[in-house]
C-alpha cells in the first residue's frame, strides 16, 4: 500500500494581503499528478484545511475540486480538523462521504476513531485525533488533567493497539522530542511556555504518526514520527525551507519505507538585498517561446516562465509559470497549454537552445512526439557521443620565484584545491558518461590526480613552468592544452572547464550546439580612472566548447593567441579573434558558477 502524507493546506491564506488561491489550486493539481503517477492508495490531510475558522467561498470550492479529483481516481481520503479549522463546518456530510472513500473526523468523541483499511489480507489501523484540548478531553471523558502531556498520556493508555497489524495515528499537536522542540517558521504559532508539548514516545505504539500543525517537514524523535509540513512558503521565514510530500510504502511485513517528493510553486519565495530605487526599475522578463496580445500591459519587475501565453488587453500584476494562459484585469491563470508531465519534459528539454540542425526535425504541430525526439537527442549526447571536460591545474607551482598565494590568486592552496574537487565532482555528477581529463602543470597533487578519468602531468617541462609561471594565466592555460591536444581529437566534443567554476543544477550539455564552436566572450568595463574592472568584467573563462571535428581550428587559434596571451590578453578573447572565419556560437553559459580568479592585491586595493 502507498500512503500520501499531506498537512496544512491552510486554504484561503492570504500572504501579505496577496491570495493564495491560484498558487494553492498549483500545488493541489502538482499532488493529483504525484497521485496518479504513484498509484496512490490513501491520503492523509492532517488538519489545518483551511485557513480560518470561516473559509472564504473559493476555498471552499478549491477543496471540493481537489476531492472530486481524488475521488475519481478511487483514492481514500483520511482527514482530520486542525487548530485553524472549525470542526463543526469540516464534518458537514462526513456520513454521505464515506461513501465516496472520504473519512472525515473533525471532532473528539469519548475515544479515538479508528479507521481499518484492509490491502492483500492484511489490516493498517488509522488512528483519526483531530486537534483537541485538555479542558475538552476533561469535560468529554470527565477526567481532571492540567497539562495537555498527562492528557495524552491518558488518551494513549486507552487506545487497544493490535501488534500484528500496521497502526497508523493522525493527529495535528505540537510533539516534541524531550527538551528538542520542531522548528518553527513565522506562519505557525505556539503557545507561551511549552504548555502544548507532547513528548513523542507517548506514540511508540504506533507504527507511524502522521502529524500537521508544524510548516517545516521535519521527523520528531524517530524517523516514523513525522510533521508533513505546509503546502506552500506561508512567511517569509520559509524562504530557503523546502516543501514536500512525503509517500509511504507498507508491505505485508509491517516494513514502512518513506520517499519524498518536492513540491514546486507556482511562485517562489524570493531575498532581495537593493535599494528600493532599484528595485522599482527593475526590468520585467520574457522568457522562451512565449506569445504576447496586443495592448497586453506587464508591470515592472514581473517574470514571464517559458511558453506562456498572454491574452489581449490583458494586465500581468505577478509572475506567470510556465506554459500558463492568462487573461483578464489583473490577470489570471485561465488554463495551462499541457499537462503537468509535459510541461516538465518540455522545460527539460529546451528546445529553444538546440541547433538548426536539430529543430528542422521537429513538426511543431505534434509537441508530444517533438518531446520524444529531442529526448532521443538528449540520450544521444548524453550515452552515445564520447564527451571530454578538460580541467587544467597549477595548484602548487613549479616555479620558485612564483609567490602564488599573494600575487597569483585570491585563493590560497587548500582553496584552489577544493575548488577543483567540486568542478571534477559537478562533472561527475552531471555528466556521469563524459571523460574528465585533468592536466597539471604544477607539483602532483593526489587527491586530484585520483578523482580524474585521465591524468596528464606535464610541469616538469622547461617551456611549460615558464608559461604557468607567468603572471598571466591564459598563458599557461594555453600551453598546458596544447601540450595535449593529439589527445582531445579521439572525442567528439571537449570542454574546457575552470577549476574555480562547477556545474549546477541548471546545467544541461545538451544546451549546447554540438556542430561548432561554443564560446562566451566576455567584456571587460572601463573604470572611472581607465582601468579594467576584471570582478564587474568576470574576465574569466568559465566554459567553452570545441567539436571534435574542429581540433584543427582550435589548435591553429590556440597558437596564433600565443604572442596575445603573452602581453596579458585573456584567452576569451584572443580566441575567438582567429576563430572568426570558423562558425562559432556565443553561449549564455547556463549552469556555471563559480569565483573570478582576481589576485589578492586587486582585492585589498
């Protein structure tokens, strides 16, 4: 059995007086797809359905949609009422909805209800405790308890639990895990004094618990004493906090395997440090294969996502997702051109980035089957095509008058070499079929040495310590590639990667064209005083590509750069100079970061 564990929807919210609605109704049909594409057998909502007491009327109708759903996908839905919600409005029709596979318990009722669901022969006991208080339980059960930890330790006494079976309890508290209390975010509030803890071993009869209450996924005490977390960022306290939902996977043996899936806004969160001056000039921006109306208006600072469609006269006050229809003043999500999974596999893909000769295969009219095809190019790169990222290093330098800590680099040794460990390890990563080729120009270093696919040392040669030696780095870089290049010409396409740069989670190799060179020339700016400005300036090579049916190119650019390079050129620009009568593209360099590699004595000045 497949369990979804869900919390706090919080229906209704408004953040900063901004609704939520739309965003919410997002991650609502992103959980339907998850549903679908798990074979979901049971949900659990664990309290906090809506936002007030008295919900506004679309979130009244945002949680029927979302039930309907469920509910024609043969899925059973266990709730239970939270602190926010009213108890007696969430239990409307709870009788007629069990008939649809919808348990709702909202309220206590002399004991805790239990709900059996049987899968293969085999029972889980649902546990359904709605939010209550001591001074309720007291009057319910006419007991007399102080704290709400000696009122649950009564109502755990009377629970029978069958050990052979899988016993599961929802509950919406604040538990805690001794004097360590879950982390809180500014969208949640707790009572003075810690007069609401329940300590987590109370519940160590159960298999697993199933908590709301707390907006931060977070286990208590044990891995199977879990808080769901919220749906959604609901302060900004949540900015760099994730949101996900959590499946468990039960089998006939009792074994509970948990697996968690992130949960994507519709519209992040975001830390901005600026002036409020630049901040309202901040400039709106348009992303690929996206279609305005005429007298359509986009206020200032707003992102449109990928494939967004605007419709005439519309006002766009927010930011648009990806592949998202609007309309209307302000405007509105009307619909989204595809579903879920497509517009994921058609975000991946990127076919804005792909070459002529790739696009001319596609129909435009059938995106499906477009899908299908640019991720059999992608395949094609990624496992069929023999891929190289070359790293050059002078970590330790060979030369004895080279002081390079002070002069040649911001970063001293132990520096440069985590640096290069993370480029190697962005490769592996990202590029897990790709050769990664290590070429030193200093003293051997192991802990490189024993990370690469192919290590070649060439600093014991005379003209490559003169050229490392220097004080310009292109130099040194242009030799140690040369010292090689016979080798580089076996693979069909080689990178040259900085050490000080790794890949990031943008990076995707198929963004580059594959049929010529990739190069991204960067600018230097004058300063006041006339001086080049090498931070502002990122006078940095941070990737560039070379086929391999154009190592000749290279190697002949390569050397007519040499007496360039030698007066303190950077190789990103005395590249592309002799590679002018060749194709080549300019890249964005999507999926690079990094340091610049200015020297300390730019940095103190």
């Amino acid at each position: 059995m497949k369990i979804l564990h869900l919390g706090d929807l919080h229906l209704g919210k408004r953040v900063n007086e901004i609704s939520m609605i739309e965003d919410q109704k997002f991650i609502l049909d992103q959980i339907v797809t998850l549903v679908k594409e798990e074979k979901i057998d049971v949900i659990l909502l664990c309290g906090d359905i809506y936002d007030k007491a008295i919900p506004t009327i679309e979130a009244i109708h945002l949680l029927d949609e979302f039930l309907e759903e469920l509910s024609d996908l043969k899925v059973k839905v266990l709730m239970i009422s939270g602190n926010h919600d009213s108890s007696e409005r969430l239990s409307f029709g709870r009788n007629l909805f069990k008939r649809s596979n919808l348990y709702i318990v909202s309220q206590f009722n002399q004991e805790i209800e239990k709900i059996t669901i049987k899968e293969d022969g085999y029972n889980i006991n649902f546990y359904m405790l709605p939010f209550v208080k001591p001074a309720y339980i007291n009057h319910v059960l006419k007991i007399q308890t102080e704290t709400y930890e000696e009122c649950f330790k009564h109502l755990m006494e009377q629970v029978k639990i069958n050990e052979d079976e899988t016993n599961i309890l929802l509950a919406h508290q604040f538990v805690t895990a001794g004097k360590n209390s879950p982390e809180l975010s500014d969208s949640e509030t707790s009572s003075l004094g810690g007069i609401d803890n329940i300590d987590y071993r109370l519940f160590d009869a159960f298999d697993y618990v199933a908590l709301g209450h707390i907006h931060k996924p977070q286990a208590m005490g044990r891995e199977m004493v879990r808080y769901a977390g919220s749906i959604l960022k609901y302060s900004f306290s949540e900015i760099h906090k994730d949101k996900q939902a959590t499946i468990l996977t039960i089998s006939k043996n009792k074994q509970i395997s948990l697996s968690h899936h992130l949960l994507k806004p519709l519209r992040d969160m975001r830390e901005m440090e600026c002036s409020l001056e630049s901040l309202l000039k901040r400039k709106c921006e348009i992303g690929n294969d996206v279609w305005i109306g005429v007298n359509a208006v986009i206020l200032q600072g707003v992102r449109i996502g990928d494939g967004a469609i605007i419709g005439t006269n519309a006002v766009i006050t927010h930011d648009v997702p990806p592949y998202a229809i609007m309309g209307g003043t302000p405007a509105k999500i009307i619909k989204y051109r595809f579903d879920e999974t497509m517009i994921r596999e058609l975000l991946e893909v990127k076919w804005w980035n792909k070459p002529l000769s790739v696009l001319k295969n596609l129909s435009f009219d059938n995106p499906y089957e477009d899908v299908k095809y640019l991720q059999k190019y992608r395949y094609h790169i990624m496992n069929e095509m023999k891929l190289c990222f070359i790293i050059t290093s002078v970590i330790y330098p060979c030369s004895t008058s080279l002081n390079y800590s002070d002069i040649r680099s911001a970063f001293d040794v132990d520096e440069r070499i985590e640096q290069t460990q993370r480029s190697i390890r962005s490769v592996k990563e990202k590029c897990p079929n790709a050769t990664v080729i290590l070429i030193d120009g200093g003293e051997q270093d192991p802990k490189l040495q024993d990370m690469v696919d192919e290590y070649f040392y060439v600093g014991e040669e005379d003209e490559i310590k003169k050229a490392v030696g220097s004080q310009y780095k292109g130099l040194g870089e242009a030799y140690l590639i040369l010292r090689v290049l016979d080798e580089l010409k076996k693979y069909d396409y080689c990178f040259k990667l900085s050490g000080r740069y790794y890949l990031t989670e943008a990076f995707d190799v198929t963004d580059f064209q594959f049929s010529a060179f990739n190069f991204k020339n960067y600018t230097r700016k004058k300063t006041k005083t006339g001086e080049s400005d090498y931070i502002k300036g990122s006078h940095s090579t941070r990737l560039y590509g070379v086929p391999g049916d154009r190592m000749e190119q290279y190697e002949t650019a390569l050397k007519k750069s040499i007496k360039e390079l030698e007066k303190g050129t950077g190789i990103e620009y005395a590249l592309p100079r002799y590679l002018k009568k060749e194709k080549f593209y300019y890249c964005n360099m999507l999926g690079v970061a990094g340091m610049c590699g200015v020297n300390r004595e730019y940095l103190e000045e």
